[in-house]
C-alpha cells in the first residue's frame, strides 16, 4: 500500500505538469528593513518550489532561512537580533514560510500562507511575480504576532518589517 501512495505522489507530480524547481542557492538574495530602519539581509534559503504558472492549484512553495545567518553589517546588532531577546537562534535556528495556495493577479501572483517565526505560526501573504526563471517579491510582517523582540506587545501595525527576496531557479 505505501508503494502505492508514494508511486501515484511521485507519478502524480508529473500528470499535472507541475514540476519541482531547483534553486540557484548563490544567487538567493533577501533582504529587510524595518521601522526602526533596521536593514539587512538573511541567508542559507532551502526550499521545495513546485511551480506551473497553468495550474497554481497544484503549485506550492516551501522553505526556510538560516536565522544564524541575519546581517545587518553591524556585529552586535547582528548578535543582539539572534539572541533569546530577538530571534532565539540557539532555540529556533530557522524560519519559514508554507503556501496554503497560489492566485495570479493581474501581472503578479499572491501566495498565502503560514509563516513560522519563533515557532509560532501566523497567517501572511507574499505577493511575487515569476519571469526569466526568476522569483520576485515582498510582504510586509508583523513583528508583534511572533513575539520578537520588545515589539510582542506593540500593535501589529507598529511592528513593520518589509521583506524582499530574488529566488533564481532552474
């Protein structure tokens, strides 16, 4: 029986034309600014992109970024943002993101989904658009629905953190 399942997962993959992209891991970039104008950028990107721009439905991407990794040019800043104060990394080395599902919009597309911060999960939606094999985009999240920092109990809106990523594929 378990063949059986994981036969028509394998196989069913390529009945709907949707295809697993691989990531050109050197070429990742993302980055953030917050309200406090606080920028930076965070690497080690691992993901699962399963992307058909003729069939969203069965389309979905995964990943995680290395919390280690958070850069903000300034050492104890860096330090400080991975520390149990912030991010936890020693606790929670990494952050992600699950879509839920995909949606074109005119010339973009709208992912929704479920981001993982600090092990807590919040509902988020990262509008991209998808062109000469390369991923575009950004969201906007609170800090204050995962608890980071002094801004867990500050009204979502005053908790900004803009982020923007280029993902290549192949």
């Amino acid at each position: 029986m378990n063949i059986l399942l994981a036969a028509s997962l394998y196989f069913g993959t390529f009945l709907t034309g949707v295809n697993e992209l691989k990531i050109k891991s050197d070429a990742v970039k993302i980055s953030f600014i917050g309200d406090k104008e606080t920028a930076g950028t965070i690497g080690g990107f691992q993901a699962t992109i399963l992307f058909d721009k003729e069939d969203l439905a069965n389309s979905s991407i995964s990943g995680t970024v290395d919390v280690n990794t958070i850069s903000t040019e300034t050492p104890k800043r860096d330090e400080h943002l991975k520390s149990a104060d912030y991010f936890d990394a020693k606790k929670f080395p990494t952050m992600g993101f699950k879509s839920t599902s995909i949606t074109a919009e005119a010339d973009s597309y709208i992912m929704k989904g479920m981001m993982t911060i600090k092990g807590i999960e919040h509902a988020e939606s990262i509008k991209f658009t998808f062109a000469d094999n390369t991923f575009k985009g950004s969201s906007t999240i609170h800090l204050s629905h995962y608890k980071v920092g002094s801004y867990g109990d500050k009204k979502p809106e005053d908790t900004n953190v803009k982020i923007r990523f280029v993902v290549p594929v192949m």
